[in-house]
C-alpha cells in the first residue's frame, strides 16, 4: 500500500502512514484489573481478579459476630480454668509456664474450630479487627464490610464476655472477667509496641499462608502455632491479646478499661506493620483470598480473591 501525502493510512499492524512518513504507534493492551497494592505482573500470573462487594452482607456479619463470641467464650474459659480461684490445672501444673502454654493452646485451638467450621467458611473467620484491617489495606475488604466486621466482632467479643461471667461467676471474677492489662513493670506505651509486634506476626503468618495454593489450606493450623507460642511468652508481659475485640468486650462488661487503648492502638498498628512489611519484601506474595479456610463447594462471600489460583481449594 502506497502512502499518500497529507493522508493517514494503516499500513500494518502498529505501524500508520501519515504525511508520507511511517509512524510507528503503540497499539492498546488489554486492560488488567489489578489488586490494589499488587504488581501487575503479579497478579497476571494469578489469573483475574474479583474485587471485593459493598453492600450489606448480614450472613457474613452475623457469622463473625457469633464466631467471636464463641472465641471469647472458649478461650477466656480456658483461662478461668488454668488461673482462676481453686483451678484444678493448678494442683496438675503448679508452675505459670506450662499454664500459660496450655491456655494459649485451647485459646488458639478454640480460634481454629470456629475457622473451619461452617461459620468461619461463611465469614473468612476474621474473628479479629485487626485481621480486617490488614485484608482491607491488600484490598481485598470492601469498605462497607470493614465496617461491618469490626462491629460484628465488638458485640459478639460483648457478648462472649457476658456469657463467661454469665457461666462462671466467681472464677471468672477471680482472673478479673479476662480484662487483659500489662504486666507488672510493664508501662502501658511499652505493652502497646510488643502487642504492635506480637499482632504483625500473627497478620504476617495469615497474609504468608494464604498466598500459596499449596500452605493456605494449613492457615488454622499456623495461626494455632503461632497464637499458642506468644500466649506462653507474651502474656507475662501484656496478657497477649493480638485483638482489639477480644479487649474491649471483658473490658466493658467489667467496667474496667485501663489500659484499653494499649490492646487498640497496638494491634491495629501491628496489621498495618504487617502489611508493610510484606510489600516491602515479599511484593509478589499476593494474599489469594480473604478467607483462613474454604473447602470446595462453599457458598462465594463479598471478599476479594482470585478464583483460578484456588479452584479446589479455595472459591
């Protein structure tokens, strides 16, 4: 095909004639929908990406709420039982260390049960504001279900907590109804940076394991481990929350909120520290979904994932 001057003709693919001169033009890529926070390259190898839903999701909000009270119930029972007023495990295990060990794993072990029961693969099985804060920062929490999470998480640790005194009594007074508060000559900023810290962990453990086709089907079992290991060497210092939820509900129910913005401020920082630090060193190590556990044929939830990574072991 022969140019003509003063015209623009396509002579091939990228490359038109104009003004009897061939300009070479870059032809449109397709576009791809990216993660927010994702690198391009990243998530093409992942396959599409369904972004999270906004709306009202009350199936999911009502799965975490009664979640979380069930983890609060669950795990501050196991602390009546190990620490409180005439406990049996005292007589078995005298000494705080092998308690603290066994408390932090009923804690995390109750965490772990409600994840992969049918009302953890409802929600995500979050259980924990500051693991919705951090999914929400990768993108792949709507706005309206962080809001929605949160606040089902707060009433159903309020609840949790009503029911320990409910069903306790005495005992559950005797470890001052779970109330955590630092630990002695352990001031409140200090507390808030090692519960900053002992939080990034746990987030760092979740966002790592469910990355991978091949670990995120173990991400009960990790988040167990680690929970179990800072509950031994962490309570001593700040009675190891890791979760804003799980402090503010013995806290209200108390009426004793000392200290409450050290298990607030810390854990929260501690999600934003963990996200950070995983864009930071591992840019590719892209979460594929919001949820701890799913197992195939569950019902899809409004949080973002990348389908084609975790068909079969993930929605």
């Amino acid at each position: 095909m022969r140019p003509v001057p003063g015209r623009i003709s396509r002579l091939g693919r990228g490359s038109y004639a104009a003004g009897g001169s061939i300009v070479p033009v870059p032809l449109p890529m397709p576009a791809l929908r990216v993660q927010p926070g994702v690198a391009p390259a990243s998530a093409a190898r992942r396959g599409p990406w369904i972004p999270a839903r906004g709306g009202l999701h009350l199936d999911q909000w009502a799965a975490e709420l009664v979640g979380t009270a069930i983890l609060v119930f669950g795990g501050l029972s196991a602390v009546v039982v190990d620490f409180g007023a005439a406990s049996p495990v005292a007589v078995l295990l005298p000494g705080t260390s092998p308690r603290l060990l066994l408390t932090g794993a009923l804690f995390a072990g109750t965490g772990a049960l409600v994840t992969v029961s049918p009302l953890g693969r409802r929600s995500g099985a979050h259980l924990n504001p500051a693991v919705t804060l951090a999914f929400w920062l990768t993108g792949h929490v709507h706005p309206h279900d962080l809001a929605g999470y949160m606040a089902a998480q707060c009433v159903g640790a309020l609840l949790g907590a009503a029911t320990l005194v409910a069903c306790w009594g005495r005992m559950a007074i005797s470890v001052h109804d779970g109330v955590t508060q630092p630990g002695p000559g352990v001031g409140e900023p200090r507390a808030a940076a090692i519960e900053a810290l002992m939080t990034a962990a746990l987030v760092l453990t979740i966002l790592v394991f469910v990355a991978s086709r091949r670990t995120m089907r173990w991400t009960p079992l990790a988040v167990w481990a680690v929970v179990t290991l800072l509950v031994w060497q962490g309570a001593p210092f700040t009675g190891t929350s890791l979760n804003p939820a799980r402090s503010l509900g013995p806290a209200i129910v108390a009426a004793n909120p000392h200290a409450l913005w050290v298990y607030i401020v810390g854990p929260l920082a501690g999600a934003v520290l963990a996200v950070a630090v995983r864009r930071l060193l591992w840019p590719d190590l892209v979460p594929l979904t919001a949820k701890l556990f799913h197992l195939a044929g569950d019902r899809p939830t409004s949080l973002g994932h990348f389908p084609r990574e975790i068909r079969g072991d993930a929605e």
